[in-house]
C-alpha cells in the first residue's frame, strides 16, 4: 500500500502543546482551604490521563474534564468525601475559562510548530476543550501560530468524531488524507484521526508501543510514535511529510 502524500499538520492541544499546570492547580486548590502538592499531583497525571482516554473509548461525550480531574484529584490522595471533591471540581471548571489549566508549554513544540509554518506546512490546533481555546492561544502569544482552531466547546463537535476532523482539514485547505494528526489521546486523537482518514501520531508513546497497539497502520506509514519535539519532527519525516 502506498503511505498517503502528506502536506498539513494537525495537533492536540492539551499533553501534546501544552501540560497541565500542575503548581497553578495546587495553588488553586489551596484557595478552597485544602492543602495540595504540585508533586503529588504530577505523579497522579498518568493515572488521570487513563481514565480520560477509557471513558472516551467508552463513548462518554461531552469531554469529559470532571472525571479526569476527579481521578487526578483523587489519586492525589485527597481523602475527602465526594462532595468536598465534587464542590472542589465543579469550582476548579469554574474558573478554567478564568485561567486555563492547561499552559505550561511541552519543551519544543510551539517551536516545532513554528518551524513547520516558516517551511510553508500549514498546522491547526485540533482539541476537545471548553470552548476558550483561542483565548489561552492568544494569552500564550501562540494564536498567530495556527490556520485554524477547532475547539470542541465552540464548535459542538468532538474527537473522535469524524466531524470535526472533516471540519479542520477543510480550514488546512486540504483532503483528510493529506494531513497528519499529533495527540496524546489513544481513543480521541489516534484511533479517531485514522478512523477520519488522517494519518496519526501518537504523541507520548514509543515505537515499540505503537507498534504493537496498531501494527497495520504501523507498517502502512499512516502511524508514528513521538515522546518528545525531536521525535515528533522525526516522526513526521518517516511518515512522508517534508519540510526544509
């Protein structure tokens, strides 16, 4: 089978661009009068991650934030009842369209993506989030960095559904199969982007591990694996995407 021509770039937002920021969390919940770690916290993000991605393979829609939180929040260790940790999340979701969470950049990669639109290679951001997308983009002096941003709380549609993806190759100017998507997401980004017609990059992965979870879409070249901006760029190569 012969790997798809490759011209546009697509990438996830949250773990992918930008991590949650986990010393603004724990000052956030101190705010409330409970005492929090930002260590603790980092070390509980995998586990948080996972449940997010189980309840997306489930077909949980309506993105859901308050259980990743929930899970972060707990597996943190705090042994309060559910409704101090249900009043803490619904106060946490409240003040993200305030100050996102999401925004300490992942070393190199808004200056990958930087690269990539010096080269000519048109990339979107192409996230579920809640709706204020752009704004943290813009606070972030990241907005002119991008052809389009497709916000699932803005737009009303979500990964992994097709829409949305159809929705973001049509502002790159380009047929799905023509663009490469980047997350972190198994079920959202990766499993939803070759399910679109997208080729992928599962983004905080290994080869080995992609290898293994898509061993077709491994061989085709329509999947890479990247742990880091240097691997990203490596990955993007040996899919057939090229830039000077």
């Amino acid at each position: 089978m012969t790997p798809p021509t490759l011209t546009e770039v697509s990438t996830d937002f949250g773990q992918t661009l930008a991590e949650l920021d986990t010393a603004l969390l724990a000052r956030r919940i101190e705010t409330r009068g409970l005492p929090s770690s930002a260590e603790v916290l980092e070390a509980a993000v995998p586990s948080a991650w996972l449940a997010y991605n189980e309840a997306v393979t489930a077909g949980i829609s309506g993105h859901p934030w308050k259980l990743l939180m929930t899970t972060l929040l707990r597996r943190a260790g705090m042994a309060h009842s559910d409704d101090i940790i249900r009043d803490l999340v619904d106060f946490l979701w409240d003040q993200q369209p305030i100050s996102n969470l999401w925004r300490r950049p992942v070393p190199g990669m808004i200056e990958l993506v930087r690269e990539l639109r010096r080269a000519g290679v048109p990339v979107a951001v192409l996230s579920n989030s809640e709706g204020r997308l752009a704004e943290l983009a813009d606070e972030l002096d990241w907005l002119d960095d991008f052809v389009a941003i497709a916000d699932s709380g803005r737009l009303g549609m979500e990964k992994p559904g097709r829409a949305i993806f159809e929705w973001t190759a049509e502002r790159l100017g380009a047929p799905l199969t023509a663009v490469v998507h980047v997350g972190d997401s198994v079920a959202a980004d990766v499993v939803g982007a070759l399910a679109a017609g997208m080729s992928a990059v599962w983004f905080g992965v290994t080869d080995e591990q992609a290898r293994v979870r898509f061993p077709r879409e491994y061989e085709e070249l329509r999947l890479a694996a990247a742990t880091d901006a240097p691997s990203l760029a490596a990955a993007l190569r040996r899919l057939g995407l090229h830039w000077a």
